[in-house]
C-alpha cells in the first residue's frame, strides 16, 4: 500500500465544494448511505441486518402480566397447623389414622419443605419439593401427586 505523504484534510482544504466527491451533493446528505436510521432493513439492507443483527425483528421483553401463572405455594408447616385446625373443627376427613389434606381444591400449585409436620397427613398435590415429601413421609404421612391420582382413575 502506498504511503500517503501528505494529510487528507489538507489535501482538500480551498478545493471546490465537491471535495472530490464528483456532481454536488453526491456526498452530502443521508442518499449516499441509503437513508437515516433503519430504513432500509427490509430492503436494501436486508444483508446488513442477517450479519449483524439477526435479533432485530420478532418479539423480544416482557411478556404480559395476564399470561403469567406464579405458582401459589405454601410450607409443610403452615401446612400441619391448617391441619390441626381443620381436624379441630371436625372439617377434616380422617382416613387411616391420617390427616387428608387436598392442596388442590385448597388452591395451592405446590408444596415446599420449610416448617415442622407434627402429625400424620396424607397430601394431595400437583407439585412438591423432596424436602416437603421427606418430612411428611418422615412424620408417617403419605403424598399422592395429583398425576398419579389421575394416572390411576384413568386405567
């Protein structure tokens, strides 16, 4: 490559205002790089838009907050008191020698571990944490997951 001896800036300094650009105005506003901004992208700079951007269309962010289910949870703790209190009142079914305890129709998704179970429940639920299972299995309790009960009225 040959070495330039002198600068660009004052190579063009007191030249016409074409500057060597050619016709006036070849070089002067947003044409010659095919429009401002992102115009273009669908377009003549389509080519642009595969090589350095590949993310730039489709839907990216936050989802809407009516299309988010939080899980409800609730402890094996909390879980052992609502039991004693339900039996308390004569509002639980005893089956066994155990508490029945239906998380489902209670409207909780999942049952996690923190909290002592005291007392022999039996836990119908649709998610539950190995902590929680261990506790109550531990107590003399059983847990049946809302699949297998499913599972086992369909055959």
């Amino acid at each position: 490559m040959v070495v330039r001896k002198g600068k660009k800036s004052r190579k063009l300094q007191g030249r016409t205002r074409t500057m060597g650009w050619g016709r006036v105005g070849q070089h002067r506003k947003s044409g010659s790089r095919g429009g401002f901004g992102a115009v273009g992208f669908h377009k003549h700079k389509y080519i642009w838009i595969i090589k350095h951007a590949p993310n730039w269309y489709g839907k990216h962010g936050f989802r809407p907050r009516s299309r988010i289910h939080e899980n409800v949870t609730i402890n094996v703790g909390e879980l052992d008191e609502l039991a004693w209190r339900l039996a308390s009142n004569g509002k639980a079914i005893i089956e066994d020698g155990l508490i029945v305890l239906n998380t489902v129709e209670m409207g909780f998704d999942k049952v996690l571990g923190s909290g002592k179970v005291t007392r022999g429940l039996k836990v119908i639920a649709r998610e539950i944490t190995e902590e929680a299972k261990r506790k109550i299995e531990e107590a003399g309790g059983k847990v049946i997951l809302l699949e297998e009960l499913e599972a086992g009225s369909a055959t």
